[in-house]
C-alpha cells in the first residue's frame, strides 16, 4: 500500500503539471460573462494570458492542487481499496462503487483545495494581488466566512467527483479486460496509457455541465456583488441568459487536458512501481486518483 501511495503521488504530480495550463483556460472560459466574453475560445485564451501575464499565467493557483495532493491520494487509494475489498468482488460494477466512494470522501479536500485555485487563476495581471498564494486564500476566506466560505461548492463537488470517480474506474476496468493486459504483454505501458486517457476523457463528459456550475459558485462574488443563491439558482440564470451551451463552455480545453494529464500520470505511477519492485508493471497497478480530474486534478 505505501508503495502504491507514493507511485500514485508522484503520477499526480506530474499530471498536474502537464495539464494545469489546460485548467486555467477552462475556468476563465467557464466564468467569463456570456455577454461581454474576454476570450473567443481555448486558442484565444491560451494566447491572451501568455501575452498578458507570460506563461507563469497559466500556472496560477498551482499551489492549491500540489498542496492537496497528498492528502487526496491517500483519501482515494484507501478508501477504493478498502470498499473493494468489503464489497469482496473486483467487477465492473465494484469498481463503478468502489471509485464511487473514493470520489465521495475526497471532496472535503477536493472542494477548499479547488475553491483556492479557482480564486487564484482568475486573478488578473497588472493589478494588486488579493491573493499571495492558496494559504492565503483560504485564510481570508475563513475570515470573512468561516468554514462555510471554505466550503463553497461542496454539494456540487459531490455531484461532480462521486459518478465521475465512479466512471473512471469502471472504464478503465472495461478498458484493461477488454485489452487484455497481461504482465508480459510488450504494450503493456501503451495499453494502460490508452485506458487511462480514455477514461479520463469518459469521465469528464460525464459530470462537465456540474464542473462548470462549481465553478461558478466558486468564483462568484469575486468580482462583484454575488450572483447565484445556490445550485439550482445557478443552473437557472446561467441557461436563461446563455443558453444552454453554457455548460460545455470550457469543455475543449479539458478534454485536451485530459488525455495528456493520465498519459504522464500513468507513464510515472509505471516508472516508480516498476522501479521499485525491479520486475514487470503489474496490469492492475493502480491508476492515481488525479486522472482525468481538475482535481481534477
């Protein structure tokens, strides 16, 4: 299990840094106003920040996912494993509640932690810093709201990261039986980056349209009085004033994210277990909790 742990920490690491870029495009896209829109579209996004605010923009709020990290893989490969092992049957349909569970538990890290980084990535360059990091974030935060505050988003985060955990696991289950992944199969690595990506990708069109009301929530009253009463409030407003396009917004610069983020998650989990171990990579190594996720990951 320690093992498992650290390859999964390190695949995360790694996947957050390859697909942070692609995070902060999305929220941008996500909260912009639908009728004085900042950006035209992901290319337009990318370009504008880094001619804006240099490439370190697209790396804001990086800080709270890395932070968090830790904390959310332990979460994630503990609880899979051990409702894995109560249900007592590895199966689709385990796998689908077992990610489930997994995904359930690590939103009370998961929410604060993305609450942090979406406030931080919609800083804009060139004026005064509210935020000087995801500590402080989330200290001024606490100040003004208390725990309440810290937690804004929590029942859409739920909504989002239990189905869509649930998803990724049952994908990638599907996707490793049906590919027959063997120990000594020479795709083997090929194989499981395949299933990883593919189901990250699954997984996110699952939940896209909660993932752009949580982030909604998040950023709301940042720059401004706030707008939304809650879910269903949002979900409302959103729709009547912009259609209902509104909840893919963002969706291209994720699903670009998506693929590359469990590519380097799983390449690095591969390389440390493989390391470590000094034979063959398992074909059931397990695949970090960040894959496909803003978390989220």
């Amino acid at each position: 299990m320690a093992l498992d742990f650290l390859a999964g920490c390190a695949g995360g690491v790694a996947g957050v840094l390859v697909g942070h870029p692609f995070d902060t495009v999305k929220v941008r896209l996500q909260v912009q106003s639908g009728d004085k829109p900042q950006y035209r579209g992901t290319v337009h996004c990318f370009q504008s920040i880094i001619r804006q605010e240099s490439v370190l923009g697209l790396y804001k709020g990086l800080g709270s996912p890395l932070m968090g990290l830790t904390f959310i893989n332990a979460l994630v490969f503990g609880v899979q494993g051990n409702t894995l092992r109560a249900l007592g049957h590895d199966t689709p349909t385990t796998q689908f509640l077992a990610g489930a569970a997994a995904g359930a538990i690590q939103c009370v890290i998961c929410c604060p932690m993305e609450l942090a980084k979406t406030r931080l990535q919609l800083q804009d360059a060139g004026q005064a810093r509210t935020y000087s990091g995801s500590l402080d974030c989330l200290g001024q935060i606490y100040r003004r709201e208390g725990l309440r505050g810290v937690n804004r988003g929590m029942v859409s985060t739920l909504l989002r990261e239990t189905p869509s955990f649930g998803v990724y696991f049952l994908t990638y289950d599907v996707l490793t039986r049906a590919l027959g992944c063997e120990p000594d199969d020479r795709l083997l690595v090929p194989k499981l980056l395949l299933a990883g990506g593919t189901s990250g990708i699954t997984s996110w069109l699952s939940t896209y349209p909660v993932d752009v009301v949580k982030s909604r929530l998040q950023a709301d009253g940042l720059r401004g009085a706030p707008r939304y009463r809650g879910i269903v409030d949002c979900v409302r407003q959103s729709y009547k004033a912009e259609g209902w396009r509104v909840f893919t917004r963002g969706l291209t610069s994720t699903l670009l994210r998506a693929f590359p983020v469990n590519a380097a998650t799983f390449a690095t989990v591969t390389v440390v277990l493989s390391y470590a171990r000094g034979d063959e990579v398992r074909p059931d190594a397990p695949a970090g909790p960040s894959l496909g996720q803003p978390s989220s990951l």
